[in-house]
C-alpha cells in the first residue's frame, strides 16, 4: 500500500470479531489477523475494504474464505 494512501475503515471480523487488516498480494484483500478469514480481492485497498464491509444478510460466508 502506497504510504500516501487513506487506510480505509474496516468492520471487525464477522466470524471472530477481530481487527481485520489489508493485505497484498497482486491483489488487494482483507485479512483477519487471528482467525485468518479472507475478504474478496479487489484492485484497490478501498475497493477491497468496500467488499469487505459490505455482507451479505442470508449468507455470512458470501464472498469470504
């Protein structure tokens, strides 16, 4: 992440409730950093917070590993 780049907020963790963070890896994603779930990638770090914040009501896995 570029060291002039806005970190973007970030719900807790919905399987753990933990601080979450974004990572890179080609990609952007957010990780847990204690049960280690994984938000869907994205191109960008707000893209990736933006999916990440956003879950689906009928299923709390969708879009998440």
């Amino acid at each position: 992440m570029d060291k002039d780049e806005v970190i973007p907020f970030l719900k807790p963790c919905p399987f753990c409730n933990d601080l979450p963070q974004i990572v890179f890896s080609g990609t952007y994603r957010v990780q847990c950093t204690d049960c280690g779930a994984n938000g869907p990638p994205f191109p960008s770090s707000d893209g990736a917070a933006k999916r990440w914040n956003r879950r689906g009501s009928s299923d709390p896995m969708d879009g998440f590993s």
